[in-house]
C-alpha cells in the first residue's frame, strides 16, 4: 500500500472514532430496554391461558439435548441484544405464546418488543429450512472414523433431526404479520431506533438509504450494524451497498465491534492474520486477538490459533495451539455449540490427533497439561459466554 494512502486512512480512521464518540449515546445502546410505557417488561412476564400447548414443541427433558438447543440460540442471537430469557422460552415451548404477547407490545409502540418479533420471524424462516438438513451426510462424513465415534454421530444426528421437529412446531403455532413488522421497522428506524435501523438497513433495496440506516445503527454502537459495515470490507463483498463510498475498514469496524463480543475479536485476528485492509499479516496481533477471544469460547480462535502454530510457530507453539483446540473440544463435549455439535466432534475426531501427532511423544504431556490449565483458567468464562451450563 502507498504511504499516501496510509496516512489518508490513519486519518479518515481517527476522524470516526471523533464522530462515533460525538454521536453514541454515553453509555453503549442497551438494546433490552423497556419502552416508554413498559409494555415489553409486561409482555415477556404474562402468559395467555389456553391459546397454547405448551407441551407443543418443548424441548424434552434430556439436559444434553436441551443444552444444545440452548447454546445454539445464545448464539444465534448473541449480537442482537436479546433478552436472555428468550432461549428459554423457546425450550420450554413458550413461542407460540410470546409471539402474540410481543404483536401486542408491537402494535401499542414498543420498538424493542417489535425488533424482537422481526428476529423470531426470521429465526422460524430459517428453523423451516433446516428442516432439509442434511443428517445422512453428517453420517457418511462420519465412516472414516472408529466405530465407536460413527455410532455416537448416527445417535447425535438423531437428536439434531427431533430438535428441528420441536422447533417446527413450535414456529407452526407461532404467528408472525410480516407486513406490519416491517412497516413498524421502518417507522422505527426513522425515530432513532438503532436495531431497526439495522434492520431497515438489511431490507432496504435502495442502496443509498440501505447504508445510512446501516451507518446510523452502527454509528449507535450497535453490535450487529458494526459487523455487517466490516463485512461489507471482506473477502465475499456485499451487494448490500453497491455503489456506495463506505466509511472506514474493516479493521476499523471490528475494532468498534471486538469492544462488546467476543466473536468480533476473533474476526480482528483472522483479518490480521490474512493481512487487514490490503496490509501485510501481522501474526502478532492476530494471535493476540485470537487468544482474547479464545478465553470466551470462540472456536474460530481456536482454529485461527492452529493456523497460526503451522504458518507462524515463532509466534504460536503448537503446544499452545493443541491446548486450545482441546479446549474447543472440551466445550463442544458439554454442548456449548449448539447444533454444530454432530459436525464439531467429527471435526475434533479428525484433527486432534494429527495435531497431537505432530507434538511428538516428548511434548505431548506438556500440551495436555497446559491443556488442563487453560481448561481450570477459562472455563467457567467460556461456558457462562456460549450460555453453557457447567460441568
């Protein structure tokens, strides 16, 4: 990259952490808040008698099964702002019941409770076309491994294939007015609401309107905004805002984003990892990042982290990486990844033992003991991240 365009960067960079500064809200925008008149608070304590089975699609009583369905929502809905009760409504089959208590918030003028509706509209488009996944291909990816491990993949896609019926039931009673959502997002996002504007900003077929409802979401320091400007900037470019001249880098806006999630910091070490915004790689950093984000669960830096022991082993042993990536495997053992549980273990069942492999006897034991200290170290905080229950 040319000095000149360096500076201009450096330049344009410092002048919207000004703004960002100037326009944010003292505090970062809790997306959880309770409109004017309460009526989200009260929607999401009531519950309609006799409209609902509430036996209709509940998640079961088996933990381990409850855990992944609990994990794979935290973090579905992760860079949302949520409430963090709404996982467990889902488990106790309580959808169907929520959706008319959040229409009506909606309908009275509650932003937020119609924000959340939008969310769960869109969560039950995607729970009805994953009703197409593909188990039987999890199972034939599955042959090379021991017998042992082919049998536990046959039984764990079972448990992902009645998951997704539950929750197809659950999102067959549930009730979504598609239309009025979206006309309630628009008027939102032209008061100031910044999930909506997000969101507006995702609906939006006017490129030009599209950006700025983006750019003022993101500009409010919400989370999700802050992502989709940096992936805007990444490899697979979105059309999303074609034609526009967009603000900042990506690096620029996963820096904003890796100050709330952890996921973002992950996202940082692998741009910094591939070489950010036509840069050089810088290892250093990126392992940095990856080893922040790393303690919280995220597997991406866990992977990133191996990568790097392969690429960069001044920077990263591969003892430190093998340790990490057992750490990953330790979660997924517990559920904390939700419904890519069946695709991590064959993934873990694959790797781990070249990674170990590639040790050698001598330092085997001190992967396995460093292993064991990360697990005691970052456990609790990895599992209270991917909302997992403990050991």
């Amino acid at each position: 990259m040319k000095p000149t365009n360096i500076v201009v960067l450096a330049v344009l960079a410092a002048f919207l952490v000004v703004l960002i500064a100037q326009l944010r809200a003292p505090e970062r925008i809790e997306v959880t808040q309770v409109g004017p008149q309460g009526e989200f608070e009260q929607a999401t304590q009531s519950s309609p008698q006799g409209r609902f089975d509430p036996a209709v699609g509940a998640l079961g009583t088996d933990s381990f099964q409850r855990q992944l369905v609990l994990s794979e929502l935290t973090r579905r809905w992760a860079n949302l702002g949520l409430p963090t009760d709404l996982p467990q409504a889902v488990l106790d089959g309580r959808l169907g019941s929520l959706t008319v208590q959040l229409d009506d918030a909606a309908e009275a003028g509650n932003h937020q409770a119609n924000f959340v509706l939008a969310e769960l509209d869109t969560f039950c488009e995607d729970v009805r076309a994953s009703r197409d996944r593909d188990a039987e291909a999890l199972i034939v990816a599955a042959q090379a491994l021991p017998p042992e491990d082919t049998a536990h993949v046959r039984t764990a896609a079972g448990w992902v294939t009645w998951i997704d019926e539950q929750l197809f039931l659950q999102c067959r009673d549930a009730i979504f007015d598609s239309i009025a959502i979206a006309a309630r997002i628009e008027a939102a996002a032209s008061q100031g609401h910044a999930p909506s504007q997000w969101r507006h900003g995702l609906m939006e077929t006017d490129p030009a309107q599209s950006y700025r409802d983006v750019l003022d979401a993101a500009l409010a320091g919400f989370l999700a905004a802050e992502l989709t400007l940096a992936n805007y900037f990444g490899p697979n470019r979105l059309p999303l805002f074609a034609g526009q001249k967009v603000l900042g880098s990506r690096s620029f806006w996963l820096q904003q984003a890796a100050e709330q999630a952890p996921n973002a910091k992950a996202l940082l070490g692998e741009c910094y990892r591939l070489g950010c915004d036509a840069a050089a790689p810088a290892p250093t950093r990126a392992a940095e990042h990856f080893v922040d984000a790393a303690r919280s669960g995220v597997r991406l830096a866990h992977r990133g982290l191996s990568e790097l022991a392969e690429d960069e082993p001044q920077v990263v042993s591969r003892v430190r990486a093998y340790a990490w990536r057992s750490f990953s495997q330790r979660l997924n053992e517990l559920g904390c990844y939700g419904l890519e549980y069946v695709r991590y273990f064959i993934e873990d069942s694959r790797e781990l033992p070249v990674l170990r492999g590639r040790l050698g006897a001598a330092r085997q034991k001190d992967a396995e003991q460093l292993a064991d200290q990360i697990w005691t170290q970052y456990g609790d905080e990895a599992r209270s991240a991917l909302g997992c229950a403990a050991a």
